[in-house]
C-alpha cells in the first residue's frame, strides 16, 4: 500500500509534468508551432535574454526566415510576420500588452499609447485624431508659420554657414533639435516652445537625461528631470494666459497652441468623468508627443541623409525634384522672406516621397515588437493555420521583419527609394506591408552631402531605434545650379 504522502507527492508530480512539460510540449493549440528554441514551450528566457541584450529584432527576424511566418518565443508568446497577422491582430483590435503600461506611463499617470484597453485608447484619440489628420495638417495656417521659422530662421542659417564653411556637423541631434522645436511649437505656440536649435550645448544636455530617463521606471522617473521639463511647460501655458509676453516671445509671430488647447479643452469637458488629474494628464499626453516627436523626426532625417551621402546620382535627382517647385526652396539670401511651397504640392513629389517611405522601411525609427494579447473567444484565435490558440497569449509583429518580406520587396537588404515609383502592381502590397508607425485604431496618431564618418550608424534596434554611436558626421557641399 502506498503511504498518503508519497501518493500526493506522486500526484502532484505528474500534474506538474502534464502542466509544465507534457501540455506545452504535446497537447497545447500552441504546441504545434515552430519554436525559438528548444525551452520556448517551458520558459521566455531565451527571448528574455535576447531582448536584455538588444538583439531580440534581429533574433525575430532570423527566426522568420528559418520558419516562416509564425513562432512560438516562449510559453505564450508567438511572432507573426505576415500581412496576414497584420490584418488579424492589429486590424482587429487586439488589446495592448502590459509592457505600454509599464514603459510608456508618465507621471504615473495614463496617456494614450500607455492605455491597454480600446475603448479609452479610443476616447482620448478622438480628442486629437483632427489635429493630426492629413487635411488638417495640409491646411494649418499655424504649421506653415512655424515651419517657415524652424527651417527659414533656424535650420538653414546653420546648414549654409557650415557648407560656406566646409564644416563637418553631427547631423544626428540637430535633427532631432528640429523635431523637438518644430513638434513643441505645434503643441504649445511657436512662442511658448523650444528653441533648441539656436542651442545645441543645451539640447545635448536634454538628450542626455531622455537617454537616462528612458530606462527608468515608473516611479524610477516620477517628476524627475524630464516630467519636471515638461510639466514646466503644461504650467507656463497656464500662467501665460494672465501674464504679458516677453520680448523674446514678441518677435517671433504668433501661431496657436494646436495640440495643448485642444487636448485640455477636451479633457476638461469630460473632467467630471475621468479620474486623472487634469494637470497631469495633459502632462502625461504631451510628453508623448514630444518625445516621439523629436525622436523620429531625427532618426529618419539622419538615416535618409546618411544613405543620400552615398548616393550622390540620387542627390541630383532630388535636387532637380525639388527645384520644380513654387514658391522655390532654394534658401533666398533675403533671411528666408519667401514663402515656403504648399504642402500637397510638395506631396506630389515621387522622388521624396520615394526616398521618405525607402528609409522609413530600411531603417524604421520603431523596428521593434509592438504585443498584443490574443482575446478570449469561444473558438479562439487562428493563425496561419493553427487554430484554438487561446486568450491571454502575447502576440506581435515587427517592422524590420515586416519590412524585410523578399516576396514584397525585392533586394529587402538595399536602400532602393526607386522600388517605390516603378513598383507596378506589387505597389498595393508594399503600401499594405508598410508599416514604420504600426496599423489599426492603435497606429502612430503623428504618422501622418558628402559622407564624413559613419561609424557606429547601425541602428541599436530599442523600442525607438537611434544609430548605436549616436551620431552621423556629414560635411557640407554648397551646389550651384
């Protein structure tokens, strides 16, 4: 007779083997499906590890190429790289993982990449959705004045006097200057934002502490030097409004606070029926915008830059581009007087638009995974074949893998801006693949020279990928034409 004992130790041993190693090995919906590795049905550490090290992007996308569209990365995680996946999980609203909510919080305090759930996601979008739609944007006579200032009045007196000057700059934080100054000014007023590029000591400061702050946690960075930053803004909108403006702030022209006043008007009408505090969730919102604001600006600038500089064929053909359009952009030696194009005629522009989409698939600024969670359905989810896969599962797409399909695009490796103008009927396809700010109710709201030294220019492949040595060194030719 077996002691008591020893039979529950029994029992409970196989329960645990049936639980931990028969079941996701043999009988799960997922077992089926090709594995990372050989622990990914017992354990995520080996995807853990990997995403600890900053190689996960490029170890998803090996693993695609040697199984195919789908993968299991651990326990309850799989990878999917297909149109297909697109369509099912982002497309058809999956919610977000709690990786946002842990990563993407500011001020302890929700904002809407952070949200997990749909349906408030999709509250607070509808509060912006109309500032950043195209229309708006093409039509905003506050973003032809503040992007008149920025490149007129900012940039191009730097890049002219470098190229009269042969100087070689790190074009890598003065574009993302740009992005911050131009981002800040339409979310608080040309008056009220920043003016980092008539500073860049200063902004390399800033971006020292983003690089600090981005690696905190939640609580880690509560109020610290970023939150302080912008915070500081939120309250000097607030002041403004019974203060006099300064004489610095008179001479540039007035523009609205696009985003702020409508984020805050919206909030406070709902006030009532949101638990956040007012000031911190306008906070927590545009702290967001200008961090991804200037952190894609500058990575796509400097990448497309970078692969221009060895492309010289590629940066006369974009001159001449260019040059065609009217009012011209050529900088005019009258300090930047001339009106700049409209933007549905700089639209129009193939070969732009060519060399903007070409970089924004080869060195997307967002390569990395964005999870889902499969939903709790009766019938389960089906993925490329495999059915029942239950609720609660980890699921996500990557736009390096994404970007990487040979059957969509050809020589996926190579910078070819010329894919995208003699693309033929493969052209539906690529649009659809597409994918540098996401798909679904979930996407990106703001989705709408010679070669010194490119050490180091390979992308990090973090959440938001900026090159590993944090800079391109580019020297600056003046081009008579």
């Amino acid at each position: 007779m077996i002691p008591l004992t020893a039979l529950a130790l029994l029992i409970l041993t196989s329960y645990l083997i049936y639980h931990h190693v028969i079941n996701p090995y043999f009988i799960s919906p997922l077992s089926s499906i090709p594995n990372a590795h050989y622990t990914s049905p017992l354990s995520s550490r080996w995807i853990d590890r990997k995403r600890n090290r900053g190689t996960e992007v490029l170890a998803i996308y090996a693993l695609h190429q040697k199984h195919g569209p789908i993968v299991r990365l651990g326990p309850k995680e799989l990878s999917v790289n297909s149109l297909h996946g697109l369509k099912t999980i982002y497309t058809g609203a999956f919610e977000k993982h709690t990786f946002y909510n842990d990563v993407f919080v500011n001020f302890n305090t929700e904002n809407m990449v952070g949200m997990m759930h749909n349906a408030p996601h999709a509250h607070q979008k509808r509060m912006l959705s109309k500032t950043y739609s195209k229309s708006f944007l093409q039509e905003s006579s506050d973003l032809r004045v503040t992007s008149k200032v920025v490149l007129w009045g900012r940039l191009m007196p730097i890049l002219k006097k470098a190229g009269e000057n042969r100087e070689v700059l790190n074009v890598l934080p003065l574009f993302q200057a740009v992005g911050m100054d131009f981002t800040s000014s339409f979310v608080f007023g040309l008056r009220q934002g920043t003016r980092y590029l008539f500073s860049i000591p200063k902004w390399k400061v800033w971006l020292e502490e983003y690089e600090r702050f981005k690696y905190l946690s939640r609580d880690d960075r509560y109020m610290g030097f970023i939150e302080g930053w912008c915070l500081g803004f939120c309250e000097r909108m607030e002041a403004s409004k019974e203060q006099d403006i300064s004489s610095d702030e008179e001479k540039l022209p007035s523009t609205n606070a696009v985003v702020y006043d409508q984020l805050r008007q919206s909030l406070v009408t709902q006030e009532q029926h949101d638990p956040r505090p007012l000031k911190l969730a306008i906070a927590s919102e545009l702290l967001d915008h200008l961090v991804a604001g200037h952190e894609t600006t500058g990575i796509t600038f400097t990448y497309m830059m970078w692969e221009l500089s060895q492309h010289p064929e590629l940066q006369a053909e974009l001159r001449k581009e260019l040059l065609t359009l009217s009012p011209s952009l050529r900088y005019p030696d009258t300090d930047g007087e001339n009106p700049l194009p409209s933007p549905s005629a700089i639209d129009t522009l193939p070969m732009l638009d060519a060399m903007v989409r070409e970089t924004l698939r080869l060195h997307s600024p967002a390569p990395s995974q964005l999870p889902r969670v499969t939903p709790t359905t009766e019938k389960g989810t089906s993925l490329h074949g495999y059915d029942n896969i239950p609720g609660g599962v980890r699921v996500s797409s990557t736009a390096y893998s994404l970007h990487r399909i040979s059957e969509v695009y050809p020589r996926p490796l190579e910078w070819l801006p010329e894919r995208w103008v003699d693309a033929g009927d493969k052209i539906h396809d690529m649009r659809r693949l597409f994918w540098p700010f996401g798909s679904g109710g979930r996407m990106c709201l703001g989705s709408n020279f010679a070669l010194q030294d490119d050490e180091g220019i390979e992308q990090d492949y973090a959440f938001i990928s900026l090159p590993r040595g944090r800079k391109l060194m580019l020297r600056f030719i003046p081009v008579d034409e």
